[in-house]
C-alpha cells in the first residue's frame, strides 16, 4: 500500500465514506429572488443536529433596505450566516435574516492593507479578490464556508500562537441595530461597543459589513508528519514559536498525533489531490479498524498510524490554511489557559481510552493568541490551547461530550460560542471577565429581546 498522507488520514477517520448515508442537510436559500419570502422549508445547521421552522426569511440587497425592515420588523428576529455552528444560537420560529446579498468586496486601502466586505461574504469567496489586490487574510479557520459576520460572531479562529481569532482583525463595522439605527463602530468612534459587537453572537443587532486587517498576499507551504503525541506536545511550545502555523490531530486510542507545520514561502505551488490508488488503499485498511472493538484497537491505529508519511504542499494562504470536510460531524470546542493545554488534552486522551469511547475522530489541538474582545475565547489576558472533540452526525454526541465537558471545565476551558456546551450565565461570567459589559450592552441595544432565542435567553440569565 502506498504511505497514507495526512489529509487522507483525516478525510477518513471521518467515516462518512464509510458508514454509509448520513442526515439530509437542507441548504439555506442562496439565491433569494425577493427580499422578504416566506419560509417554505426548516432550517438545519451543517451537521443536521439543529432544525427550526423560521416564519420567514429575510434578505436584504442594501444597508438602509436592511435597516428598515429591522426598524419596522414584529417579533423575533435571528441573523443567520450559513449555519455552521453547532450551538443553536440560530434557530427560531421567528425571522432569519439572510445577507446572502450583502456579499462581496466593498473597498480597500493599499496602503494599510485593510479591506471591507460586505458581512454575508463567505469566507472562500475572500481569497480571490484579496489576492487581487495583493492582501491575504492573516490566518483562517479549518474550513472557508461561513460568512464573515458569521464566523466573527463566535470568535472563530485558526491556530498559530501569534495570531488571534478573526474577530480581533476587525479594524472598523457596520452594526444595524433592532431599531434600524445604523452604527458605524471601531475601537475610536465606540470602544465598548467594538469590544462587543466583533464578538456579538447576533445578539446586538445585524453585522452589514466589515473591515478587516489583513496583510500581503503570501504563500504558505504546510508539512504534516506523525510521531507519539508525548513528543510532540513535549516540543509544542517550541514548534509553536517557531512555525507560523502549528496544531496537532491526536488520533483516538492511539499513541500517536497527526502534526501540521505551516510556514510563509516562495516555493513555486505544489498542491496535488490525493490519488485515487492511495484513497483506496486507505479504504480497506480503514474497514479492518472499525471492525475492532475501541478497547482493542490501539496497536491497529498505531500501526495506521505508523504508515502515515511525512507531506508537503504549497498554495497561496487560503487554500492551505482552509479545507474541505465533507463527513458531517457535531463539536465540542473548549479553549484553556496556554499552560493547562497539554495535561487537559491527555486528561481527554486517558479518558477516551479508559471508557472505551468508540470514536475515530482526530482530536484538534491549536494555540490562540489574547486579544481585546470581551467575548472571544481568548480574550483579556492570556493565550489559549484550543481543543476540540467530534462525533459523526449520525451517531448522539452527548454521551461522549457529556463525558468530555467537565474535563475542560477543571482545566478552566472557555466554550467555542459556536459549539456545543451546555453553560449558562452563572458559569459563563465567571469566565469572562467583561459578560456583565456585554450584558448592559445588549440590554440597551435590544431592551425587547428582540434577537433573543432559547439559548441566547440561558447564556444571558434571561
Ligand atoms: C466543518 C466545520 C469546521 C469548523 N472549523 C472551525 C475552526 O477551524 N475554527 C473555529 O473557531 N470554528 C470553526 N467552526 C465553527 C464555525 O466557524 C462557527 O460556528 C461560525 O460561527 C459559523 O459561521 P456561519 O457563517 O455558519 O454562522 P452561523 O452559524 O449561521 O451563525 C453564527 C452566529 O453568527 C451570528 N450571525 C450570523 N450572521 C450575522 C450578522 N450578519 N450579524 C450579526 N450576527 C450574525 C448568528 O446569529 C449566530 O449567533 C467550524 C464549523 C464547521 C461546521
């Protein structure tokens, strides 16, 4: 068989291929022919788990036209990117608001390398005119399929212990409020509000564009290779500081780590598709595994592991920092204090093992630099280790990440706004030290909860 690389491994510990078909996932309308329509089919997330039957959807092809319907709108009101996340801050029987058409580069400034989209533009649609005018996001998160006011939203984030979330690039944005007032925001013109509102779970009003600090268009070059995860988180801090991009995928009763360097360079582009030969190779070896009994499977993954090669590739920086994940899953995603990493990722390791967890799913490891939003994972003070956990959408998740949670909880872990958790206010102020900052805000800017759903109701105390 042909050595396994890294991103075969990944695609297939996933087990969608495998396992047969997985839940419908019904797309939200990407093309609205009107701004205002009822809605004539549920809503879901990604990962099938979150479903709602939104009265209508609303899809505004300007600012003002946006403003308005917020100033004039009854009930219950959710903005929605293009429903990626897995805690169910979308769903509601009330309005989805769609900026499906506020999409697309808006304006630029060479000399700061600054850029301006409007909010609905999905991630992978940004690479392309920012090369063109020669800037680059400076990171990405693993996938490119949200929005940008989505992503933001809940402080999504990539690795590399010298960059923060998304969120913290945001140099200016535009915020219509529940009342249709259209605010203008950055760190002068509001602070407390810019604090808030780049980290605002839609729960401040309706994001209508963003600028973002990005930097020169640059390529990356990305080597993967494998070795025990005690040497590899033994030498984190050490890869971390000296690659632009480091993260590990530890494998699941496993000795062993996926590991992923990703550094700036003017290597000319090399970036071949996995062959069919290797994919099917890794098929059959896959299918021996899954026939195991997770308490038996170590030496088999090991020896998978073992034969995963040593890769590289280089593409412009958002083709290799994102990636396609076609397998649906659902996640859990707890940030911790840089120094608590390790020991809570093999406390979750130990833990998988001991109880026999049958899951194949690659844990993720990333570090995530402090920054000066009040709600991002790693706001205020320090940088975080951030670590996530997956389970295949067709399979309940809350076995295994009712089992998980409270590791991350004695480890002081922040939850992925974006993912599931099960915190509610009590637990949630205590970790952030701004919350009652956010709360006040929120309570002024929308003192009818006009943008409140169930959840967002638990994590403010409501
Ligand atoms: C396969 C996969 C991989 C992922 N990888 C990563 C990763 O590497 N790193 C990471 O940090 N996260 C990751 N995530 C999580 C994901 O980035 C977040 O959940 C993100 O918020 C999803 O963006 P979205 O556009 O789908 O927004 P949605 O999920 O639709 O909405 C998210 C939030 O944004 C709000 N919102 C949306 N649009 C607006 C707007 N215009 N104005 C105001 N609020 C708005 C919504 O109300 C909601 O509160 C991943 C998710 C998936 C499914």
């Amino acid at each position: 068989m042909k050595p396994l690389t890294r991103r075969r491994f990944l695609a297939k510990t996933a087990l969608g291929t495998m396992l047969g078909a997985l839940n419908p996932v019904l797309a939200l309308s990407s093309q609205a022919a009107s701004s205002f329509f009822p809605a004539s089919t549920r809503w879901h997330n990604w990962s099938g788990a979150l479903a709602a039957n939104p009265s209508a959807r609303f899809s505004p092809t300007n600012d003002q036209q946006l403003a308005d319907f917020l100033a004039s709108a009854k009930g219950v009101l959710r903005p929605v990117g293009s429903g990626h996340s897995f805690a169910p801050l979308v769903p509601t029987d009330g309005v989805l608001v769609v900026l499906d058409q506020l999409t697309g580069l808006r304006s630029y400034d060479t000399a700061n390398n600054t850029a301006t989209f409007g909010a609905g533009t999905r991630l992978g649609d940004m690479g392309a005119p920012l090369a063109n005018i020669n800037q680059a996001m400076i990171n990405l998160p693993d996938i490119d399929r949200q929005t940008l006011a989505g992503a933001t939203s809940t402080a999504t984030h990539g690795t590399g212990i010298n960059f923060k979330c998304l969120s913290a690039y945001i140099t200016d944005l535009r915020l219509v409020t529940p009342n249709g007032e259209v605010h203008d925001v950055n760190a002068q013109s509001a602070p407390a509000l810019f604090d808030a509102a780049r980290v605002g779970l839609g729960a401040l009003g309706v994001v209508s564009q963003i600028t973002l600090q990005n930097t020169q268009r640059y390529r990356l070059k990305q080597t993967s290779w494998v070795d025990k995860t005690e040497n590899l988180l033994r030498d984190f801090d050490q890869q971390a500081a000296s690659h632009r991009h480091f993260e590990l995928f530890p494998l699941t009763h496993s000795d062993f780590s996926i590991a992923l360097a990703t550094d700036a360079t003017d290597e000319p582009i090399n970036n071949p598709p996995a062959s069919p030969e290797e994919e099917a190779g890794f098929d059959l070896a896959m299918q021996g595994w899954m026939k195991v009994p997770p308490s038996l499977r170590r030496p088999l993954v090991n020896g998978l592991a073992e034969q995963i090669g040593f890769s590289e590739r280089v593409d412009e920086s958002y083709k290799i920092l994102t990636n396609i994940r076609n397998t649906r899953f659902n996640e859990m995603e707890y940030a911790v204090p840089l120094k608590n990493g390790a020991a809570c990722l093999q406390e979750i390791l130990q833990t998988i093992s001991d109880a026999a967890v049958d899951v194949v799913f690659p844990l993720e490891y990333r570090y995530v630099s402090r920054d000066d939003t009040m709600l991002s994972m790693s706001s205020g003070d320090e940088d975080h280790a951030a670590i996530s956990i997956h389970r295949i959408a067709s399979e309940d998740y809350r076995p295994y990440f009712n089992l998980i949670e409270p590791i991350f909880w004695k480890y002081g872990g922040r939850p992925h706004w974006g993912k599931v958790h099960s915190l509610g206010a009590d637990q949630l102020m205590a970790l952030y030290p701004r919350f009652d900052e956010f709360r006040e805000i929120r309570a002024q800017l929308d003192p009818e909860g006009r943008l409140l759903n169930e959840h967002l109701r638990k994590i403010f105390g409501l």
